[in-house]
C-alpha cells in the first residue's frame, strides 16, 4: 500500500511541479543557452531502482568536459568547472529540479536514496550495494539532507576527496541510506520533505538529528568538517 501510495504521490506533484515551474524554466533556459558552453540541462547515467541505470535530468551547471577534469565526480567548494550560473543554481538547488521528469517517467521519486554515478555507488561498503536501490532514487532524502552541503567536507580535508569520500563519507551515507530502508513510511517521507524546505531556509541547522534520534551516529571525521 505504501509504495502505490508514494508512486500516485510521485506522479500527482511531478504533474503539478511541471505546469507549475514551466514558466519560470523558459527564462532559465535562454539564460543557460546564452551563458556557459550554451547548453540547458545535463543528461547523465545514474544507478537507479534495483541497481538498474537511467539518465537523470539536470539543468547545466559544469563544463561538459567536467567529469575528465579536475576532481572528476566529486565537487568542491568554489569548483572552477562551474559555468557561470552553475554556483547560484547548485547552491539554491535549482539544478535538481529538472528531475520531476524522472519521477514522472518513474526513474526516481520524491524521496529516496541519492542517485549516483557508478563510480561513486562503488564506494559504498559492499553489505549496502545490494539493498541501497530497493526503493527508487529520490530527489530528496535523509542522506541529501546530512549532506546538504558536501563541497565543505572535501574543501576542509587536505586528503584527497576521492580517498576521504571513500574512507569517511561513502561508509556514513551507507548507513543512513539503510536506516531509510529499515524506516520506509509515509511520515518518514513527509519529514524529509519538510526537513529539505528547513535547509533551505536554515542551511546550518541540525533539526534531523532532532526529528531522526535514531539516526546512524556521525563519525568523528566527520563532525565540525561541514
């Protein structure tokens, strides 16, 4: 029953967000197309439901050539592989919003596990891999919401990103990816919507170790780093 539920609720807001947003995605569009390298949204293969892959919708915040450049799939604080627009839109979340076409196709949902590249799913403890996907990628969920503002862990670490991403911030993600999965319901999903709107407007708060006292303890690397 939850999971009909959560799939008409998928499919009824990304309806609504569409006709709703459309009108503000045109100026966005043309502003793109004139900035940067010229190109609107960014296709790229992610890891999705039961680990099979799909192409998630961004709109263009990075040179294209990105992912062969610099640190690769990880971004850092003030990345120099940001097309002009690309900073504000990350950091307001924009970006993501092209991905109501996802959850409309069925390819994600609302809330769920971060969808990633393969490169980075691969990182993930081996006990995780196989159970992280049972439920669809998410546009939002508990470990987008901890790590709302990645960029600073790798900019505040003289480890390689790649290395303290693996060691430090792949594990934690895999635990509270599978606390989402022992925690499916319908009010879990409402309060990571909420919790997601309240870091937005309070990006430093810690109000989901308030709502979540179960969660995973942060590992000490990890805290005071972000």
């Amino acid at each position: 029953m939850y999971k009909l539920l959560k799939r008409l609720i998928d499919i009824l807001i990304s309806l609504t967000g569409i006709v709703i947003l459309l009108p503000f995605f045109i100026p966005l569009a043309i502003a793109l197309k004139l900035t940067g390298e010229g190109y609107i949204f960014y296709f790229q293969s992610r890891m999705g439901f039961k680990n099979n892959k799909f192409q998630i919708w961004k709109f263009a915040t990075m040179l294209k050539a990105s992912p062969g450049l610099g640190t690769g799939s990880i971004t850092v604080k003030n990345d120099w592989r940001l097309t002009p627009m690309g900073h504000f839109l990350r950091k307001t979340k924009i970006n993501e919003l092209p991905q109501i076409v996802n959850i409309l196709k069925g390819d994600m949902s609302i809330v769920g596990p971060r969808p990633l590249m393969e490169v980075d799913f691969l990182k993930y403890p081996l006990n995780v891999q196989p159970v992280i996907y049972n439920s669809r990628p998410g546009l939002t969920g508990i470990a987008s919401i901890v790590f709302r503002d990645e960029e600073k862990y790798f900019s505040n670490t003289n480890m390689d990103p790649h290395e303290f991403d693996r060691n430090h911030i792949a594990p934690y993600k895999g635990e509270l990816e599978l606390w989402y999965q022992k925690n499916l319901s319908v009010y879990t999903d409402l309060m990571l919507v909420f919790l997601t709107a309240w870091a937005i407007v309070a990006p430093q708060s810690e109000l989901v170790y308030t709502v979540f006292k179960d969660l995973p303890e942060r590992p000490e690397e990890l805290r005071g780093n972000g």
